[in-house]
C-alpha cells in the first residue's frame, strides 16, 4: 500500500541470489512503491519480475524488469550484481572479477539516479564500496555497503553462548566483511544490559561465528547467504524510508573517523532518508581498538588497489 513517501528501488543483478530475495522481501513487506531489477541475464530477471509482480499483486506495488534508464528517480539502489563466488578461502579474491563490474554500474548510477541512496552488497563489499564512491561521485554519506549478516551471527552465538532468543541480544560486528571483523564484546546487550563474558565464550563466539562461513563454502552450492541479505537490506532500507535514524553496522568511506581515511569499513552509523545521518566513534576495549586497527590496515590496502585500478583505466 502507498504511503506518505514513495519509496522506488532498483535492484542491480536482481536474478541473483542476493538480489531476487532482496526485490521479493522488499516488495512482500511494502517497504517499496516500486521495484525495478536490472540483471544482464534478460530471461531471468523478466521471469522473476513477473512472478513476484503477481506474488505482491494485491499490495499496489509496482513491479518491472528493466535497464539502468528505469532507475531514474530511484530512492535507494541496491547493487548485489558479482560473479559467481565459488569455493573462496578469503573474499578478497572476488575484488580482481567485480571491480570491473561495480565500476560499470557506479557509473551509470551517476548518470540514471545521482540522488539515491546506494547500497554496496557485492563482495568484497568494503573495497567495492569505496569504488562505488570513487567513481559514482557520490556524497559519500549516500554510499553504503551491506555488513549486518556478521553481526546477526554474532548475535546467533551470542544468544546460544548465554541461553536467550536471539531477538534479545543487541551486538555488533565492526571492520571488515570479512576475515579480519571485529566483534565488540563490549557494546553486547541483552534486553538492553550489558553482558559478561570469559574469554573462553569470547573464543568460542568469534569462532562459531566465522565456521557459519566456513560451513557454507563447504558445500559449494553455488549461492550466497541471500535470504539473510534480504532481511538485512529491509531492515537497512526501512531505517532509509521512515527516515528513523536507527544505528546499523555498515561500511562507510571514513574521513577521519576512527583516525582513518580513504577506505571503506564496517562503523555503526544511523540512517535516514540522505542516507548515513552520522558516523558514531564507539569506545572501544583495547583489543577491539587493535583488532579495528588491524581491519582497518588491510581495507586500506583493498583501497589502494581500487585507487590504483581506476587510476589505470583513467590514464589508458
């Protein structure tokens, strides 16, 4: 059902394992007025367009498989398009094979829709999000990449570590997508209190939380962790359209926050209809500021090469 504020998405890699549950929960839960998916595999993305335009028929929501010029006016603009993940031992690996893909998409977003809100969530999500920046042109508090599912993990273990529904638990994982994240122990609640743990649940939280990772590379089936991604990017793009200001662990290229600039990496920042209302400088415990620093080297790496792959493409 319309609301006060239209609210147009566009979905790029839409027939993708991230991208189709992303446009069907999205539409199913009315966060959206229009959807428009965008995926190079033509027969796909119709399929999946017509099928969820009757699924979401009786919600008044507009669905439609289209190109970059049907994303003009979008609110917000969700990019999951990558190449396939495969068997990986670090997410880094993908950087070399989407980093040609997102700087194509970056830029027809500067051309089709300058003003949206856009939502890096192809991997490696911190490197290619500071790419959608660099090219895109955009402010970057209107640039975000999508890093919430190591902190639903991290709450998973978190609630099975102390013995509560997992909807009680608050916590957050900051710094990379990746290898090298960092669970703050010390900002975990559990119905709003502050929690205790030994050592020994810290080892084994941060170790249960990255073998989830393990278990699904293990299986090689091909797919992502798409269903967790489409209830994360609601949650995010909920936050964005009633412009709510709720905090949420996202990637944002840091200009001094954190004592970094010139990368991309997981902070909790609050969001709203413009995107990223602020980036919040947590206390952190010194492990976690050591951990946040070591993430932080290696993201800045990630960057350089992003810098130093468009610098190449500028100057052939």
């Amino acid at each position: 059902m319309k609301g006060r504020y239209a609210t147009k998405a566009t979905i790029i890699g839409a027939a993708g394992a991230v991208g189709a549950p992303a446009a069907f929960y999205l539409a199913a839960q009315g966060l959206v007025d229009e959807v428009v998916m965008v995926d190079p595999r033509s027969n796909m993305v119709q399929q999946h367009a017509m099928d969820l335009a009757t699924a979401v028929s009786a919600l008044d929501i507009t669905v439609k498989a289209g190109s970059y010029s049907d994303a003009v006016g979008s609110d917000v603009v969700i990019d999951a398009a990558g190449a396939s993940q495969g068997l990986l031992s670090d997410r880094m690996e993908m950087l070399p094979r989407n980093l040609p893909l997102v700087r194509e998409i970056a830029e027809q977003l500067r051309r089709s829709c300058p003003d949206a809100v856009v939502i890096t969530a192809t991997n490696p999500v911190d490197p290619l999000n500071y790419a959608t920046w660099r090219v895109g042109g955009f402010p970057r508090r209107r640039v975000l990449g999508y890093s919430f599912n190591d902190s639903l993990r991290f709450r998973e273990q978190i609630a099975r570590a102390k013995g509560v529904e997992v909807g009680r638990v608050q916590a957050t994982v900051l710094g990379e997508h990746g290898a090298t994240q960092v669970p703050v122990f010390s900002s975990a609640r559990i119905d709003g209190r502050p929690v205790v743990f030994s050592e020994y649940e810290k080892t084994r939280i941060r170790a249960e939380a990255l073998e989830v990772l393990h278990r699904y590379e293990a299986l090689q089936a091909g797919r992502t962790a798409g269903w967790t991604c489409a209830v994360g990017l609601a949650a995010l793009v909920r936050a964005i359209r009633d412009d709510t200001g709720e905090v949420f662990p996202c990637s944002v290229v840091l200009d001094g926050e954190y004592g970094r600039r010139g990368l991309s990496m997981a902070a909790p920042v609050s969001l709203g209809r413009s995107g990223v209302r602020e980036i919040l400088e947590w206390e952190l415990e010194p492990e976690e500021r050591e951990g946040l620093t070591r993430s932080a080297d290696v993201l800045a790496a990630a960057a350089r090469i992003v810098d130093e792959a468009l610098q190449g493409r500028s100057e052939s």
